[in-house]
C-alpha cells in the first residue's frame, strides 16, 4: 500500500500479519520508530516468549527499509479522540529519542504507544486490547497466558 501524501507527524501502520508494527513519518522519506535491539520491527510484538523487561531501540530509518516488503498506511484515526501535537513537537521529539533504549512491554509500552505518545501525547494502544494482542501478544507474562487458557477453553473447548 502506501502513500505519497504523508507528512511529517503521521502515524504509520506498517501490518506484520496478526498484529501492527507503528512508526512516526519525520519527514524527507524517514521514520522513528521502537524495534528490537536486533533491528527487527515489531519482532518483540509478535513473540509470545517476549521477557517483561525487554529492552527496545529507537531507531530513524528509511521508511522503504523500516516497511520491506510489508503493507502500511498512514493512520491517523486517533485524532477523533486526541487532539494531535503539532507536527514540529511531534518529529522534535522523535528525533530527540533516536538512539535511546527504552524498556518494551507487549501490553504498557510497545510501538503502539510509543508512537501515539509522540502524536497525541498520551500513549494508546487498542492493538493489545483486541482479539489479536490474544493471538500474538500475551504471552508477555504467565497471567496472559493463562487468559489465553481460558479464551481457548471458552470459546474454543474442541481444540
């Protein structure tokens, strides 16, 4: 997918499959966005052996090479509910995270939030809140796991 009209302080929505890598369009074709240590978007969203004390990275990255091969979208659908920063704060502040190692956690502090954080100044992520973060997410901690337990049981008692 992908657009030409993007602007500096969207929000971009880069799909992984079950779940969405998020990034913040800079400006000049580069995003800022959280990854693993190893550079692998979005790697640390996805597993289900995902330590609670994860460290992440905030890289600025070609937008190209941050989405490869994926399809992504900007989606600025949250500003309905927050009133967006103005993009000069938005792309200062990312840039002034570039570099740093931030703590990473499935359901409080993943790229969802990070890059919410930067728009709206509030973190938000209703990608952990939905049926997926079930299926990609929980398994951040044994309490998620034993939800899921109890979502198979529920609503899947054959399998």
């Amino acid at each position: 997918m992908g657009n030409w009209l993007t602007q500096p302080g969207d929000l971009i929505q880069i799909s992984r499959g079950l779940y969405s890598h998020w990034a913040v369009y800079v400006g000049d074709g580069y995003v800022v966005h959280m990854t693993t240590p190893s550079g692998v978007s979005g790697a640390a969203s996805s597993s289900l052996r995902s330590a609670p004390n994860e460290k992440a990275m905030v890289r600025k990255q070609k937008l190209q090479e941050a989405v490869g091969d994926s399809k992504w979208e900007i989606s600025n659908s949250l500003d309905k509910m927050y009133r967006p920063r103005s993009p000069r704060i938005i792309v200062e502040e990312a840039l002034r995270q570039v570099g740093k190692r931030m703590e990473y956690s499935v359901t409080r502090k993943n790229c969802e939030h990070f890059a919410t954080k930067l728009r709206y100044g509030k973190a938000v992520s209703f990608q952990v809140s939905g049926p997926n973060f079930f299926l990609c997410g929980c398994g951040e901690n044994r309490e998620g796991l034993a939800m899921l337990d109890r979502i198979k049981t529920l609503y899947f008692p054959a399998l």
